[in-house]
C-alpha cells in the first residue's frame, strides 16, 4: 500500500468512528440518542487509535494535517511530502464522512435541527466568539502534538502505542473539548464539512462556512507550535521561528483576551 492511500484509509477509519458516534447520540431514534460526551470522546479516542494501528506501520499514521505540519516544522517528516500527506487526510475525511451519511441512512429525515446534523459532520463553538474559538483550536492542538511526541519518547510494549494515543485524544476532549467541539484536525473538520455542503440529508441547512476557518488554521497554528515547543524546551533547541510563532500566539492571546473583557459580564 502507498503512503498516499494509507493515510487515506487511516483518516477514513478515523472519521468513520468518530462522525458514527456523534451521530449515533445525536441523530433521532437511535439506540445510542442522547448518550452524552463521555461516549462521544472515548469513540474518537478508539476511532484514532483504529486508525494508527491499521496503516501506523505504512505512513507513521499522521491522520491530521496539524500532526504532519508540527512534525515537519521540526524536521521530523520532509516538507515535500507534507501536500501528499494533507490531500490524503482530506480525502478519508470526506470518504469517511459519506460512509457514516449511508450508515444512518433512516435516521436524516427524522431529525428537525439542521444544527445536530451538521454537528455529525463538522464542529461548531459552545459561545461564539471567533477569537477565543481560535484559541482554543491553538491549545488543543498544541497539546495533541506535544503529547504525541512524549508518547514517542517513551518505550512501550509493542503495539500499545496507538492505544495510549487514543487516550489522549479522550483526555482532550474531555478537558478541553467543550468550548469548540476540539476538532484539532483540520481533515477531521473541513473534509466531513465538504461532505455535508454536497450530500443529499434532509433539511441539512448550511455548512457554516464562516466558522470553518477556525478548527483549519487554529489546528495548523497549534501543531506547529506544538513541534517547535518541544524541540525548543525538551531538546533545548529553540530556533527562530520558535520565538516567532511563540510571538503571534502572545498577541493572539492578548487579542482575545482584550475582547472578552470588553464584553459585558451578562453577554455570553
């Protein structure tokens, strides 16, 4: 198998698992309808772990663009494979998504809110506030990559791996996942999204196109900070573009705080 088609596969995989559960407790008259958060995460959790065990051997199992960009931004992975690997990603998310569309074929119609079927598809903010949102995309990837990178540090058992890396994603979602859904892969994110723009289900609504910038660029922000984090601090290797980035999340944070304090206190 080629590397092209095994992070095709990995990221298919990924999203199947995941957009299924969210689906499966969002969707009407399902056995798992309304079965909450703890289920959604621990799903995604075991969907990436799925993922990295079928094609980890093939490809490294990046699965996520900001995974590959933080890699490469430390010279963990060459730059010119990084096009391959990203339109491999977006690919398996749309194919991913289409399969979970089919699997829940009768459940589409008998849904009224066009937002829980979009929610299946693609994240969206608990409070809207685009600034904020972005970051929160920033810190939950930064967190991924970095853990990804302590989890590679250590020695484990053969074949554990991409288990413990599906805990960090449940851990994730669980501590951080309730301001912007963490998509915190932006092939997870825009490439079900496109699926849904063009799939025929029933009172789908839009996309929300003016969001889907965020879980892109908050993602690709974060894993390569999250990279150049861990190459500056544990391996005491800062480079320039290290203190360049660490600069523009600075004034990103400064921005968005400055914003949320002249909210007033009951707006939300």
């Amino acid at each position: 198998m080629s590397e092209f088609a095994g992070e095709v596969i990995g990221t298919m995989i990924l999203v199947i698992f995941g957009t299924g559960v969210v689906a499966g407790t969002s969707l009407k008259n399902t056995l798992s309808e309304g079965a909450g958060w703890v289920l959604v995460t621990f799903a995604w959790g075991l969907g990436v772990a799925m993922g990295v065990y079928a094609v980890g051997n093939i490809t490294g199992a990046h699965l996520n663009p900001a995974v590959t960009l933080g890699l490469a931004s430390v010279g963990d992975f060459p730059w010119s494979k990084v096009p391959l690997y990203i339109t491999a990603q977006m690919i398996g998310g749309i194919i991913g998504a289409i399969i979970v569309f089919f699997h829940y074929l009768p459940h589409w119609r008998g849904t009224t809110d066009p937002g829980a079927k979009l929610g299946v598809f693609s994240t969206g903010p608990a409070i809207s506030s685009p600034i904020a949102n972005l970051i929160s995309e920033v810190i939950g990837t930064f967190v991924l990559v970095m853990g990804i990178l302590f989890i590679g540090a250590n020695e484990f058992t053969e074949g554990l791996n991409p288990l413990i890396v599906g805990l960090l994603i449940v851990v994730i979602g669980m501590s951080l996942g309730g301001t912007t859904g963490y998509a915190i892969n932006p092939a997870r994110d825009l490439g079900p999204r496109i699926a849904h723009a063009f799939l025929p289900i029933p009172g789908k609504g839009g996309s929300n196109w003016s969001y889907s910038w965020i879980p892109v660029i908050g993602p690709a922000i974060g894993g390569i900070y999250g990279g150049l984090f861990y190459q500056a601090i544990f391996e005491t290797n800062p480079t320039v573009i290290f203190w360049v980035v660490s600069a523009i999340i600075l004034i990103l944070f400064g921005v968005g705080l400055q914003q949320e304090l002249k909210k007033p206190a009951n707006q939300s």
